[in-house]
C-alpha cells in the first residue's frame, strides 16, 4: 500500500457558478520512503494540491468536488477535525518557503519546537529533546540556540528550525513547500543536503514542491510536472531530464541556463500560464505550446502511460 | 609583559531581545519613567494604606467637623500636635496654647487588617490619645479623617482600574481574536454588536446597567458590578482593534505552520496570534486604566457607586459637590487631587510606553 495516494483529486474555489477549479483531475501517489517533486510554474497547483493533503486549505473557499486523498489507506477528505489534527505534524508536516514568516517573531525558538513536541509526544516535550533535534537538523550549539529569538538566526538557520519543528513528531511525509527559494544558493544546497540526508536517516517520504529543475535531478525519485491545475507529465527524475516528452516539461528544461554552450539567448516559454477560471478550451498549454495542432485546442488530452511508468498528457509526445 | 589580547565580553555580540530593547527605551524617557514610579508608589501606598492612615476610615469624630488640615509643629527635636478646640462659630478651631502631644511613629491605634487578612494595630504615625487627633488633610461634614479616607479610597479606585483592565481586554482580545480569525458571519455578528454597544453613549449606558443591578447590595457586591459595567462597555473597542490586528496576523506564514502541526483554532488564536498583538494591548491598557478610575469616580459621584461609609475617591468626591463646601473647606478636594495625578501618571507612562513599543523610532 503506498504511504499516500490522491485519486482523481478536483478542488474549486468558491461554490456554484462562480467556482474556479484550482485542481483539476489530479493523481499522484508517494510510496514510504520515496521522493516525489512536484514541478511547475507559480500559481498552478502545486501548493494547494500539496496543503489538501492534511487539509490545510480554508475550506470555503475552497469546495472538494471529486476524488480522494488516501493516507494509509483513509481518506482525508471524509476525517474529522480531531483526526485531521492528528495527521498533521503527526503523519504529514510542512517546510514552508520562507521560514522567517514561518515561525512566530514573538516565541524562542526552543518552545516552538516543544509545541510541536508537545501536540503530538507530549511525554518527549523535553529541553534535551528539543536539544537533540536542532543536533539532528545541524545547528551548532543548540544548548544556547534554544533561547534565541527567531530574528536573531539566519534564514537558513531558521529553516533549520522550520525543519526541526516538522521531524518532531517523526512523520511519515514531509511536505517542502519550496524550502529553499528564499535562500541563497550556497543555504539552498545545505538545506536540500540535510532533508537528503534526514529522509536516509530517518526513512520519511519526502514531497517535495519547487520550480526549480535543478533541485529535481539531485532529490527527486519520481517528478510530477504541474500546469494550470493538471499533471501533464508524470516519471521516474532522471528519465523526465533526459528525455522529457510533455511540450511543456521541454519547454521548463530548456529554459533553465545553461553553463556550457556559448552565449545564447537564454530560451523563455512564452505568453503567460492561463489564468485560474479563464483555461482555453482543450488543452491547456496549446496556446503556447511549439508543436500546437489545431485539434489540440478542441479536446482535453488524457494523462496516458506511455512507457512504464511514465504519463504524459499529450498525444504529440514523440514530436520532437 | 606579555600583552593579552582583550577578552570580549561574548554577551556583548548577543543580540538584545525585543524586551530588553524595550526596556533601554523606556529608561530613556524621563517622564514616562516618572510617571511609573509616582504608580508605584501609589499602589504601594494603597497596599499599606491600613497601616500609613492615621485612623479607621469609619472612625467619626463630631467635635472636629470640617477641621482644617493640621501639620506637626517642630519643638526643640520632636515634632509635636497642638490640642485643637471649636472656637465661636461654626466650624472654627484654635489650638489651645501650650497643650500639645509629642508626634509618635509605629504606634498602636485601630484595628485594621493589613493586605485584608493580617490583623494588626500598628499605625505609622499618631500621637496615641484621641485627645490629640493628627489630621494631616482636615475631616469631612462628619469629622471622618480625610487621609485615612483617601488611603482607603485609593484600594477601591486604583484596583478597580487594574481588574477592570484586565477583565475587559482579556474578554475583549479573545472576542476580537475570534472574530478576525474565523472572518465571515462570526466576524459580521460580532462587530456589529461592538459597534452597538459603543454607538450608546456610556453615562446612560452606565446607569441603565446600574439599574439592572438591585438597589441594597453589600459593598463588594457594588465593587464587582462597577468592574463589571466599565468592563462590559470597555471590552468592545479593544475587541474592534485585536479583529483589525488578527485579520493581518491571521495571512501571516507561522499561523499556517501552527495549523499543519495540528495546532486547534483555538490555540492557534490563544498561543500565536494574541501574543503578536501585546505591544498594542500592553500600551492600550495603560492608557484606558485611567477610564476605568474614572468611570467607578463618575459612578460614586452619582451616588449609584461605592455607598459611604466605605470610601473611594468618588463619594469622596460627592463631598465636595456643594460650592459652599468649596469655598470653606478647599481640603475636601484632595480625592480629585490624587485622581489627578493618577491620571495623569497613568497617560505619561502609558505615552512612554507606547514610543518604546513603536521600534521605528
């Protein structure tokens, strides 16, 4: 049984006529243990998909109109408020982007974490616990550390911290909400080291969300490649980087910069993602998609597995 | 000589806490600070006041109606009471040459029971014989001591202020926090009803309150319904501005992260969001304690307050309503005196506090 596994998930803003379908008809499953990214640019999907997973988005507006979202087998949709609090920080906890908003500017950062402690092991809400977290989480001297005031630590300290508060219960899944794009590079390679290195120690199921490729070759075991509330392609890292099949997923790749290769004009998707209750009819990317037929702007293209394992949602992936 | 390197002072690179940036502020500003320390001593002196007043605040003493304020006299090395008579006229007291008392301190007198509970009879001052009474602020119409009084009346006044604080702002933080976080109808029911409550203007909303309370209650029954009237009509501006507060604090990151650790609405309220909210409240309180003195003042003055013989500064007040006391007896006064510089203690601090709180500046 896979660890999580959102069925056919559909979510609207708002009710009725003026409902905005936010996700759309997506699937994605997480084994124990496993990396799954979740790729795409802003405003497609990935953080409301990735928050309905402990239900964390305010509902209304938003209205659940179809699908499931199995954690261990239940499905989260149909718990009730006591469950859901103990599925959240207890089987899933969140990283959050910018961990200097994340955390409260008004408590020492020791007692935020025995909060956490406190709700879900309440008999481990210790001053050594909380001590051998920050150890874990790689902070130096967390004796002294635990007094300290939020905006006294540095961003990637504070993310540290973010990081220790959410393996205090020991979940089963991480959610990253884009940890490390308030960072800088040098803290972005740290913190992506140490959530490798904890999901070794530690055997959680990592989920990780982000729009940068470059992070999805060094974590990720599968990727699911977002766009405008759907998947359009769904595959193991290293195959989606090599040989990406979705106009799409291409299009992200080849406009990350490239070192080698001479001083070419830094390649752009153009147009902008459609907005949120205004999608074209049939497939979504064709108004900006290079290989575009006319018939793609009629009908929705089905998210097919095309090899083992991989799904695309494009019936023109062998066109180069 | 081997020179050594200077050793730093490895605390010297922390960085200071919000509190402690706070309080460098405060000590900056001399008058807040004043007015701080004149509150100080003014609720030490209210938690003494047992033991500072010369006499029982009930203690009646009709040959010495309206008796002037009358000071020690320094003789030789002691500081003495000359013995007062009621001259022709009414009201008229000379001092009987040559008759005095020596001024003693810690000498026993009436009974009182000191922080309510410690029987005792030591009084700070006096001269030990009724014959020789110290009446440093003159008496009132019934020969009552007007410092005892004032003393006595400083319990009620100034602790109704703190209570009222904290019963209104406790009520009106929770309802304001409840009301922005949740939003929606809860939000709309509870502001309107805020703004209900503070479009009724607060005299009549006082005494039709007052009203709903029966007429013959026992003098700490008096004391909790006046806490309660000012805290009910108190608790709606303060609940207004925490909704305002919240509803920025409610988008804020860290609510969201104390949500997906499994944190309840409630706590999420109680824990994360009103403590980001007490720099504002912390000011806000101080500055409204003055509206509560006050408002328990205008009650008093009513005659709906603190029934006599029991004192507050407020019936003391009532006193003081006739011009002809006035003008005769200018020492029946002194309540509004110490109002006034509570008060004005009070807002001195309270502005202080709020340009320390403001890390702007």
């Amino acid at each position: 049984m896979n660890l999580l596994e959102i069925k056919n998930l559909k979510m609207d803003f708002g009710a009725g006529a003026d409902a905005l379908r936010a996700v759309d008809d997506v699937s994605l499953t997480i084994g124990a243990g496993e990396t799954v990214c979740l790729v795409g640019e802003s405003g497609c999907g990935k953080s409301v998909t990735a928050l309905s997973i402990a239900q964390l988005v305010p509902a209304p507006p938003a209205n659940y109109v179809g699908g499931e979202i199995l954690l261990n087998g239940r499905d989260v949709l149909k718990m009730s408020n006591s469950e859901l609090r103990g599925i959240r920080g207890g089987v899933v906890s969140y990283v959050f982007q910018e961990p200097g908003a994340s955390l409260n500017p008004v408590f020492r950062i020791g007692n935020q974490i025995k909060e956490s402690l406190k709700l879900h092991k309440p008999e481990k809400a210790t001053n050594d616990e909380v001590i051998r977290l920050l150890k874990l989480v790689g902070i130096p001297a967390p004796e002294s550390r635990i007094k300290n005031y939020p905006f006294e630590m540095s961003g990637g300290m504070q993310q540290r911290v973010m990081i220790a508060m959410a393996l205090a219960s020991e979940p089963k899944l991480l959610v990253a909400d884009e940890p490390t794009t308030a960072l800088d590079v040098t803290i972005q390679a740290q913190i992506l080291e140490l959530l490798h290195d904890l999901k070794q120690r530690l055997g959680m199921a990592i989920l990780l969300i982000t729009h940068n490729l470059g992070i999805v070759g060094d974590m990720a075991d599968r990727v699911a490649v977002m766009y405008a509330g759907q998947i359009v392609e769904l595959s193991p890292a290293k195959e989606l980087l090599c040989r990406p099949f979705h106009p799409y997923t291409k299009a992200l790749i080849n406009s990350v910069p490239k070192l080698a290769g001479g001083a070419s004009r830094l390649s752009a998707i153009p147009g902008n993602v459609p907005r949120i209750g205004n999608f074209p009819p049939g497939c979504r990317f064709a108004p900006r998609c290079p290989i575009a037929k006319p018939e793609c702007s009629e009908k929705m293209p089905e998210l097919v597995e095309v090899e083992a394992g991989r799904w695309v949602r494009c019936p023109f992936w062998k066109t180069p | 000589m081997i020179e050594t390197a200077p050793i730093q002072n490895p605390n010297a690179e922390q960085p200071l806490s919000p509190w402690q940036l706070f309080r460098r502020r405060l000590k900056r500003r001399r008058i807040a600070m004043a007015g701080g320390v004149i509150l100080i001593g003014l609720y030490l002196v209210a938690l003494f006041a047992g033991f500072i007043a010369p006499c029982n605040f009930e203690r009646l003493d009709t040959n010495y109606s309206f008796h002037p304020p009358l000071w020690p006299k320094l003789s030789g090395f002691h500081l003495v009471v000359p013995r007062y008579e009621a001259g022709a006229g009414s009201f008229v007291y000379h001092a009987v040459a040559g008759d005095t008392k020596p001024l003693r301190f810690f000498i026993r007198g009436d009974k009182y029971k000191l922080f309510g509970f410690l029987p005792a009879t030591v009084h700070l001052f006096g001269t030990g014989n009724d014959q020789y009474p110290v009446y440093l602020l003159g008496t009132d119409q019934f020969g009552r001591d007007v410092l005892s009084r004032l003393l006595y009346g400083s319990q009620i006044s100034l602790s109704i202020g703190i209570i009222g604080i904290l019963l209104s702002f406790s009520f009106g933080m929770m309802i304001g926090g409840i009301s922005g976080y949740f939003g929606g109808r809860t939000d709309t029911v509870i502001m309107r009803l805020c703004e209900l409550i503070m479009s009724i203007p607060a005299l009549y909303l006082i005494i039709s309150l007052r009203a709903t309370f029966p007429p013959g209650m026992s003098s700490a029954q008096v004391y909790a319904m006046i806490i309660i009237i000012l805290s009910f009509i108190g608790w709606a501006g303060m609940a207004r501005v925490i909704r305002g507060m919240t509803l920025s604090l409610r988008e804020q990151q860290f609510v969201l992260a104390a949500r997906a650790l499994g944190q309840t609405h409630l706590k999420v309220i109680v824990r994360h969001i009103l403590p980001n909210t007490f720099s504002y409240v912390i000011v806000a309180a101080t500055l409204s304690v003055p509206y509560y003195i006050l408002g328990e003042v205008v009650l008093s003055f009513l005659g709906v307050g603190i029934q006599e013989p029991n004192a507050s500064w407020g019936n003391m007040l009532t006193a003081a309503q006739n011009t002809e006391y006035l003008r005769n007896y200018p020492w029946l006064l002194a309540p509004g005196a110490a109002i006034f510089v509570t008060v004005l203690a009070f807002n001195f601090l309270g502005d202080g506090l709020r340009d320390a709180a403001d890390t702007k500046s």
